[in-house]
C-alpha cells in the first residue's frame, strides 16, 4: 500500500516504508469525531463579536481540530504526490486557518491578547483573527515540516512538544490522548529507521500542534517551545536569501558531517562527524529544553 523511498543516511541506503502518518490521521480523527459525536466535551456557542449573525449549530473544540488535523495530511499528501514547491506550500496552511478562526470567533473564553513575561498582556483584537493566527499556523506548520531528514527527528521531536502541550492544557489534553499514542508508536518505528511518516505525518503533527495551542489558548507557550525548529527555518531561509545555496549534509557511509552552517543540522555536524541518531538526540534535547522553559513560563508568569 505504501512507496519504498531509500534511507539516504544508512549503508546501502535500503527502501524504507513512506507515508506512514496517514495512520495518524486516520486514529486521530476517528478519535475527535466520536468525541465529537458521544458530546464528550462542551460545547461553544456564539456569534460573531458586534454582530447580529449566530452559528446554526454550535462549534466543538474536537470536531475543528479533526478538521485541521485532516487538512495538515491532505497537504502533506499532496506534496509526497506532486512534490510541491515551496512558494506554494508554505502559504496552503492558510487554509486551515479558516476553522480556527471561526472558533475563536465563537468561543468568547479564547484570549485574543498574549501574556509576554516581564512585558505584560498584548491584547491584539480583530488582528488577532486577521494576523495572528494566520501567521502561528502556517509558521508553526512549515517549520516542524522544515526539520527533518533523519530518522526519528520528524517525529521524537514533535512528540515532545505535545507531551508538553498536554501538560500545560489541563482538561483539553484528552483531545490528544489517542493522537499522542499514535504518534509515539510511528516515533518509535521511524527512529529505528522501520518508517518514514512522510510529507503526510510532518504536516499533520505541525497542525495539530498549532490548531492545539490556538484551541487551548497556549499560543506563546507553542512559540516558545518550537524555538529551535524556528531558529532551524530562519537559518535555512536566510541563507538561501543571501547566497542561494541550500543546505545538505554528507554521509560517509557511518556518519554525518557538513563543511557549511545552512541549518540546525549542518551547525551541529560542521566539521564534526555525528552519528544520525547523535543528531537526533541532540536536537530532541534542545526541542526538550525550550519545551520545558514553556511549561516553567506557564506556571510561573502566564495566566491561568
């Protein structure tokens, strides 16, 4: 059912099954939509802020979620179909901006302000739903979808985010029970190199991560404990911008090295050989670092 792709970053490169997140797709919106259904959570009610417009039927936290989860393994699928550019990727998680936005809408206990700690609260208003949100979803989509190419780094990394989300969500972590279950067991397979979760799974754990912050009103939290995979983006962006050369590391058959810093893994393995899974650990301990200062923000300086 699934394409053998070959482990670049393994000796004699073996086929590896690909596109394995669309089990994570399929378990974790099955999941949402029976608790959609069995009404496990309440439900939000409203309308629109100053005006006379009100939703025919109400909007369930688990139901948008399913929903952008969905669009995250559609576009990730259609990129492992058509190999998208990135001109047009990067601005397709727009789209799915739509629901969130017609929650937040609707859900008069979502802040439309950030606590910044020792700056106080930014309350953003009607650009909070025109700006804010566009901007953290498609940001936090391309981002985790930017970091990956070893095994287990598309996956260790943002299982550790979502570990930590659900620390931090109180009663909404059991939207996540069933999705993070998933995620682990892909995790586990693909940092033994067993699986790649494709285009398919980076996508949809990056909207879920980000449709999951919005939803539980944990935006700078998300922010804060994706810092690494922003800092990985912004090297690659801007050093494509100034030079026009894009970043890649070499295998000499047991392990990686770079002779340049255009990513977060180029930095680590410049001029210093490292095996894939030394990477990956490396990297997971950085994205456990900024993930773990999130949860400290959270209960030291933010709201409740």
């Amino acid at each position: 059912m699934f394409p053998r792709v070959p482990d670049q970053h393994k000796p004699n490169k073996p086929l590896v099954l690909n596109g394995l997140g669309v089990s994570y797709v399929l378990a974790s919106v099955v999941y949402l939509f029976f608790m959609f259904y069995y009404n496990v959570v309440n439900f939000s009610n409203g309308g629109f802020p100053d005006q006379g417009l009100v939703w025919s039927a109400p909007l369930s936290a688990p139901l948008i979620l399913a929903v952008c989860i969905l669009f995250g393994g559609f576009l990730g699928m259609l990129d492992d179909w058509v190999d998208l550019r990135w001109r047009y990727k990067a601005f397709l998680p727009l789209i799915a901006v739509i629901p969130l936005v017609s929650f937040a809408f609707a859900s008069p206990g979502l802040r439309t302000s950030m606590t910044i700690p020792f700056l106080g609260s930014i309350d953003f208003g009607i650009y909070y739903y025109l700006v804010v949100l566009p901007l953290l979803v498609t940001i936090i989509t391309n981002t985790v979808n930017q970091l990956g190419g070893l095994n287990g780094l598309e996956t260790v990394c943002p299982a550790v985010v979502l570990v930590g989300l659900m620390v931090m969500a109180g009663g909404d972590a059991v939207y996540l029970y069933v999705p993070l279950v998933a995620w682990l067991v892909l995790a586990v397979l693909n940092f033994r190199g067993k699986i790649f979760v494709g285009n398919t799974g980076s996508f949809a754990i990056g909207m879920t991560v980000a449709s999951f912050a919005v939803i539980s009103n944990l935006k700078l939290n998300l922010v804060v404990s994706v810092l690494p995979y922003i800092f990985n983006s912004s090297l690659i962006l801007l050093t494509f911008f100034f030079t026009r050369k894009k970043a890649s590391v070499g295998f000499d058959g047991n392990k990686l090295v770079s002779d340049h810093r255009r990513s977060l893994i180029t930095l680590l393995t410049y001029r210093r050989p490292l095996t894939e899974r030394q990477v990956v650990l490396l990297i997971s301990l950085l994205v456990a670092a900024t993930t773990l200062l999130a949860v400290v923000m959270e209960q030291l300086f933010l709201p409740k």
